[in-house]
C-alpha cells in the first residue's frame, strides 16, 4: 500500500514534468520545484511513513518535515495541483 502511494505521487509528478517541458509557456521555476519536491519524496521511508495522496495539507507536512522548512509558495502550490490530478 505504502509502495503503491509514493508511486502514485512519483507519477504525478513525471506527468507534471513532461508536461512542463513541452509548453514553453510554463516557467523554469516550475521544473525545478517538480525535481526538489521529487528529491524529498526520495527520502522517504516507507515503512515508516504514509504518503498523502489525498490530503494537500498532510502531504506538505510531511515534505516540509522532510525538508526541514517550511515549503515555499511554489512548493505549496504544486503539492496542491499534485492532489487535484
């Protein structure tokens, strides 16, 4: 289940990814969020910890617990966007 989660939000993200790539109409800003918030999931253990597919809040705590900080507002947004795909 745990497994099956973070997959979950890793595809999210590849598909957020391409899509930012392919339209030059996206800003730079929003790749480099998509990679560092891909960075933090990489940390996560998984048998210690459940990935919030469903919630934006309880996800962006638990990336900012992992960053150690506060998201910023692109961070924020894009877990937001994240749970609405």
């Amino acid at each position: 289940m745990y497994k099956i989660t973070k997959l979950m939000i890793q595809t999210k993200l590849l598909l957020l990814e391409y899509a930012t790539v392919n339209d030059a109409a996206q800003n730079h800003w929003k790749l480099a969020t998509i990679r560092n918030i891909r960075n933090l999931l990489l940390l996560l253990d998984l048998n210690a910890e459940v990935v919030p597919v469903n919630n934006a809040r309880s996800l962006q705590n638990l990336l900012s617990s992992l960053k150690g900080e506060d998201l910023n507002d692109n961070e924020s947004k894009l877990v937001e966007e994240l749970i609405t795909i």
